[in-house]
C-alpha cells in the first residue's frame, strides 16, 4: 500500500543543511572508530573505564566503520542510520551503566538525533514514510 501523503521536493536549502550535518557526522564518527582501530591509549582507557573489555575495542571500531560506510552510501543511508542509531545507543546504555557526566550521556543522543535530522532534511523517501506535517 502506497502512502497518500505529499511530499514535496527536497529544497536547495534542505539539502545543503543535511549534507553539512552528514559531514559533521560522518567526520566525528569516522574520528571514533579510527582511534578505537589503532587502539589510542586514551580512548582504551576511556572505553575501560565504562565496563568494556581492552579486547573488543577493535570490534566496536569497525562495527562502527561498517555502521558509517553503510550510511554514506545513497542507497543504504536509512539502513546506516539504523544501525548507527543502535551504537548510539548503546553508547547511551553503557554511560548510564558506568553513571557517568550527563555530557558523556547527551553527546550520543544529540548525534543521533543529528544522524536522523540529516537524513530528513535530504531523503524525500525518509519524508514520505515519516511525515512531520499533514
């Protein structure tokens, strides 16, 4: 069944926003599972000190590299999204297990409200499944 709800063309506008938000995005987290890859002391240290094992932090870099390559590309970008949505949040689940700075629990709900924002803005299909007025 196809949805009845208009949608209208992406503006020049909309698309410009989500794509300096995909960039932003794709840059920080591109940053997060390059430093976990190559095993950044502090960034083993953080990841420890939340309740993570020293052994996966490799693993969490590259599902999070598969989770982005997913997302840049046009035709699996909700798949991404999707899929960064649960790294986000699982970054939120463990912040709260390890009860730490309101900042460090934020800082992945902002991102992914940012992941989904950025999609919205630029993906007509994302508009006609999810519309935000009628």
């Amino acid at each position: 069944m196809e949805p009845t709800a208009q949608v209208a063309p992406v503006s020049k506008a909309a698309l410009w926003a989500g794509r300096i938000i995909e960039i932003l995005i794709v840059l920080f987290m591109l940053f997060d599972c390059i430093t976990k890859i190559i095993k950044m002391p502090q960034v083993v240290q953080a990841t420890v000190r939340i309740g993570f094992p020293e052994n996966r932090i490799v693993a969490i870099g590259v599902a999070l590299l598969v989770s982005v390559i997913v997302y840049v590309i046009p035709r699996t970008s909700i798949l991404g999204a999707i899929l960064l949505t649960g790294y986000l949040g699982g970054a939120v689940c463990a912040n709260v297990f390890a009860r730490t700075a309101v900042f460090n629990l934020s800082f992945p709900i902002i991102f992914g409200v940012l992941v989904w924002l950025s999609l919205y803005l630029r993906d007509a299909r994302l508009r006609r499944m999810i519309p935000l007025r009628s």
